[in-house]
C-alpha cells in the first residue's frame, strides 16, 4: 500500500478518450438508423412474405432477436 500512488486526472479528455465516445456514439446512431429503416420497411417485407397480419406479427421481433441477446 505504501507504493501505491494516486494517478490524478488532467482535466482533458485524451485522443483516445474521444475515439471511444465517438465510436459508441456512431455504434448507437446505426442502431437507431438500422430500427428505423426496418420498421419503415415491414409492410414491404409482410407482402413480400405474403404473410397475413397475424403471421406477420413476428417479423420485427425476429429481426431484433440476434441483436439483442
């Protein structure tokens, strides 16, 4: 304990601070970009399928699942 020694912050965020927010920050937005397009897009996606209302129910889980686990 004695050898330990407080690292204090500089006050400014490094390069590498800024690269990693900017990447999460990107990460979210095609996300959000990504639910958008889909969810604009189901109906196109239901005819095509030919499927009725109730089967096409599982269309906008089914896309979202692999993302989410």
């Amino acid at each position: 304990m004695a050898g330990d020694q407080l690292v204090r912050p500089t006050g400014e965020p490094s390069r590498r601070d800024w690269i990693a927010v900017m990447s999460v920050m990107l990460g979210a937005f095609m996300a959000v970009l990504d639910i958008q397009i889909t969810n604009s897009s189901l109906k196109d996606i239901q005819g095509a399928l030919a499927a009725t209302l109730e089967e096409g129910s599982w269309i906008s889980p089914r896309i979202w699942w692999p993302r989410s686990s």
